[in-house]
C-alpha cells in the first residue's frame, strides 16, 4: 500500500519514485522547487513520516550560529549544552554566514547525518531552507530570528524593545537630553526592536529624535567604534550613547579613548547583552541583560518537545531583559560651568555621583 501511494505522488508529481524516496528519507540531492512539490502532495496524502524519523533517533541536534566569533554565542551554546547533557544528547555547532550564495547548503549537510533537530540562532531563514528541513522531517526552532519565520516555526527571544527602553530612560534621568544610538544591522529584528526602545524613551521625555544622532552597525568591536567615531566627531556631540551590544560598546570605549574622553566623565556608555566581561571593562559597564543563556535552555526544551511529538503551549518565548547600572554611566557636564582645575573641591563636600550606583 505505501509503494502504490508513493507510486501515485511520484506521478502527480510528475517526477521519478526514487525522487520521491528521497524527500521522504530526507536526502539532500533534490531541487527545492521538486522537494516543495512533492512534500505538498505527501502533507495531501497524509504520508506518515514523522514516526519513521522517531524510530531511528540518532542522539544528535544541531546548532546553527550566523557566526562563532563572538562571545554572545558562547552564552547560548552554554544553555543548550546543559540541557543536551542532561538527556544525553550530543550537540554539532556550525556556522553560517550572511549572503551565501548556497543558502540550503547547511541544511542539506544537516539532513544527510539524519540530525534530531536544530536551533537556528540569529540567522536568517529562507523558504528553501525551511522546505528542506521539513521535507527531512526535522524540528527547528529559531533564537533571535534576522527575519520574521513563518508563524508555525517556535522561536525563542528577549524584550529588546524594553531593553532599548530601559538603557534610554536611565540616561535620561541622569540628565542627559543628546543620546547618541548605535544598533546593529538594520535588516535585523533585533536590531530594530532595540532601537524603537530608544526612540520611545526619547519620545516619552517630550525630546526629538535626531537622525544623526542613529548608527547602524555590525553588533562587533569595529562596528561600535567606527560608528561612535561619527557620532563623537559630531560638531555637538553626545553626552551619552547607547550601544546594542556589549562588544559594540567596547568600540565605544575606544573611540573615546582615542579622543581624550574619559568614561563617564565625558560621555557615558550603556551596552546590551551582559556578556561576563562587561563588568571587568575600565570602568565596569552599564549594561542591558540579555539572558542568552536561558535562551538557549528554553530553545533546547522547545526543540525536546519537537522531538518527543509534544505540543508546545507557545511557538513564541520572549525572555525578560534587566538593566544592570555599572560605572560606565554619570551626570552629563553641564557645558556652560566647566570644571575649573584651578579650584581644587572642598574636601569636606561629598563627591556628587549622581545615580550611579553598582551591580554584579
């Protein structure tokens, strides 16, 4: 009976049995015009194929990373490698860059070793990639997706807009009024999103925002200081910035340091993610906690569930941000009373250290 209904799809399909036999066993070697084509007809007929991939469970999920260089993904690996190890399955990570010219590439590497499952994590995700996946018969669930996934694949983030937020209003009750932004690529989710948290806290203090006061970056070193390097050479420029990423912030100290300014006596810095050597920086840094970690646990257990054939009670988790007040942020100047160092202070007066105040 299975022969004559693969033997009817085949036709409909208009293509070879063997073909066929592929999509079903999740064999790389197929077009993805063929594979969409064929996999409609399968879902039509109702071709049992999900109990034949729990049948043969090869203990083995994968991990897809945009890119490996960054502290961020050691974070999230961290959370999926703790759930892997206590049900013992093995975890194969990988990378992928933006603008490859083979965008199914990875996932046909990935059907042909019959992988449980994979997490995705900040990459963007095709249709070709995601009729692969399925025709292989293999779960998937995204962290911080670059681009929205269609509706019934499970994702796991955080609250970057009310990240963004946060960063910006606690600037603003510092005092400051000209807050410079630097987020990531402009074709990111959350990229964007931490960037309406900024726009809004800006917009909730009755202030403008400035245009030129907005970089995109790369969420790297380089991005961060090449875009502060446009922001501080600015003829009035900031007297604070906030970074969508704690590397990028790192740039931000740079590009200070080459100018002579001094955090945060002379521009502020607040960074995103709270990677663990955010609070050694000189000074330690003000930053946004993104809990990457737990990220990567709920993405893992999402992805278990998959597997197991349990329903998920969401296919959308968005884990909390915190902002974590360190010494990279102050009082701004005020420009029309500088410092005079002539006039040593009056010992006997307490230092004003406006809010600052200190968290691990």
């Amino acid at each position: 009976m299975r022969k004559t209904t693969l033997a009817a799809i085949a036709a409909e399909a208009g293509v070879s049995l063997p073909t066929v036999s592929k999509v079903v066993n999740g064999r790389p070697d197929v077009s993805p015009s063929t594979r969409a084509r064929v996999e409609q007809l399968l879902d039509q007929h109702q071709y049992p194929r999900n109990g034949q991939r729990a049948a043969r469970r090869s203990g083995l999920i994968d991990v897809v990373f945009a890119g490996l260089d960054s502290p961020w993904a050691v974070e999230i690996l961290r959370g999926v490698e703790e759930w892997g190890t206590e049900r013992s399955i093995a975890i194969a990570v990988s990378s992928v860059r933006h603008g490859d010219a083979r965008p199914a590439s990875w996932t046909s590497a990935i059907a042909s070793h019959h992988s449980d499952g994979v997490i995705l994590v900040t990459t963007t995700l095709t249709s070709a990639q995601v009729v692969q996946l399925r025709g292989a018969g293999i779960p998937l669930v995204v962290i911080d997706p670059a681009n929205t996934p269609p509706p019934d694949i499970p994702s796991v983030g955080a609250t970057n807009c009310a990240g963004g937020l946060a960063a910006t209003e606690h600037l603003l009750s510092l005092g400051h009024r000209r807050i410079g932004a630097i987020t990531g690529p402009a074709d990111m989710l959350c990229s964007l999103a931490r960037l309406d948290g900024y726009r809004s806290g800006l917009e909730r203090a009755g202030l403008t925002v400035e245009p030129a006061l907005i970089k995109y970056g790369d969420f790297e070193h380089e991005g961060g200081f090449a875009r502060a390097v446009e922001l501080l050479d600015l003829p009035d420029r900031p007297t604070a910035i906030f970074a969508g990423s704690d590397q990028m912030a790192f740039g931000v100290y740079e590009a200070a340091r080459q100018r002579g300014l001094r955090i945060p006596d002379d521009l502020s810095v607040v960074g995103f993610d709270e990677l663990p050597v955010s609070r050694w920086a000189s000074p330690p840094m003000t930053t946004v906690r993104q809990p990457l970690t737990e990220m990567g646990s709920a993405a893992a257990a999402m992805l278990g569930d998959l597997m197991d054939g349990a329903p998920l009670r969401t296919n959308r988790v968005e884990l909390s941000t915190e902002l974590h007040i360190r010494e990279s942020t102050t009082v701004p100047k005020n420009p029309a009373e500088p410092e005079n160092p002539a006039e040593p202070k009056n010992p006997t007066e307490p230092e004003n250290l406006g809010s600052r105040k200190e968290s691990s």
